[in-house]
C-alpha cells in the first residue's frame, strides 16, 4: 500500500461493522400488549436471538478485519483479511433477514393478547451490512481487476528474485 492512501474498501467494511454492532445492541425486536387501558411496549435487543449473537460477532469480525484490511502492506495479509471481511460481512447481512422471519419465536407466545413487530435496530443492523458488504465487493473488485493480487501489490513482472 502507498504511504498516505487509504483503501475505501476496508473503511466501508469497518464502518459498516460499526453500524452493525450499534443495531443489534439496540433494539431488535418488540412487543406490545394493553395494560389496564393503557399499552406497555417491551423491547429485545439482538442478543436475546442467537442469530443476534451470531450477528453481532459477524458485525466485531467485519470491523477487526475492515481495520486490518487498511493498516496491513503485505498483499497476501490484506488477501486473507479481504476473504474474512467479505465473509463477516455477508453474514451481518443475511442474519437480520433472517431474524426479521423469527420475531414471533423470539418474543413467544404470552397468555394476553399484543402485537409484535421489529425495532429499528434490526433496519440498522441490515443497513451497516448493506454497508459491509459494499466494501467487500469494492476488494474483491481491486484483487481480482490486479489478477488476484491487491491493486496496490506489485505486478509480476516488477518482482525480482535473489
């Protein structure tokens, strides 16, 4: 990597990690139900799922190797932390998809009559993956446009052997 440049790609990952974690530990689910004519709404955050946890160690990979993906020099380390990335982040993405689709299991079913629905930490946490993801395909285009090397990786004809 040039002295002074930042690679976007690692940054989009990274912040969209970010944005990820501060969804899932905000709300993501939450249910209401009538209380002496009034109505108590309850919230859950992500971790009450485990695909909430699961998320949210997806969201911790996506930034560590986002972050990794800009400090490191050595094309084969920024290869690596360029697959690990790609794939926290399509995790971040899929899981509040799929949590979206478990509301009903996470709440249960308690004796009174409510209603459910999903809390905008889940939008957000969808979102940072959105924004993961983004970043992602920008690496896998830079390494596969450079012929599998990162774009700031030296060609094959300008490396010497000794």
């Amino acid at each position: 990597m040039k002295a002074g440049k930042i690679t976007y790609a690692g940054v989009g990952v990274a912040v969209g990690g970010l944005v990820g974690f501060t969804g899932i530990l905000t709300h993501w689910f939450a249910y209401s139900y009538p209380v002496n004519g009034e109505t108590l709404t309850v919230t859950l955050s992500g971790t009450a799922d485990w695909t909430g946890a699961l998320a949210l160690a997806a969201s911790f990979g996506a930034f560590a190797f986002g972050g990794a993906y800009i400090l490191f020099d050595d094309p084969q380390m920024r290869r690596l932390f360029g697959v690990l990335m790609s794939v926290c982040s399509a995790f971040l993405l899929i899981l509040p998809l799929f949590a979206f689709t478990r509301i009903d299991e996470v709440v249960g079913s308690p004796a009174a009559t409510f209603s459910v629905q999903a809390a905008a930490g889940l939008v957000i946490s969808f979102l940072g993956g959105v924004l993961a993801v983004s970043g992602s395909l920008l690496a896998s285009r830079d390494i596969l446009a450079s012929g599998g090397e990162p774009a700031d990786a030296p060609a094959a004809s300008e490396v010497v052997e000794v």
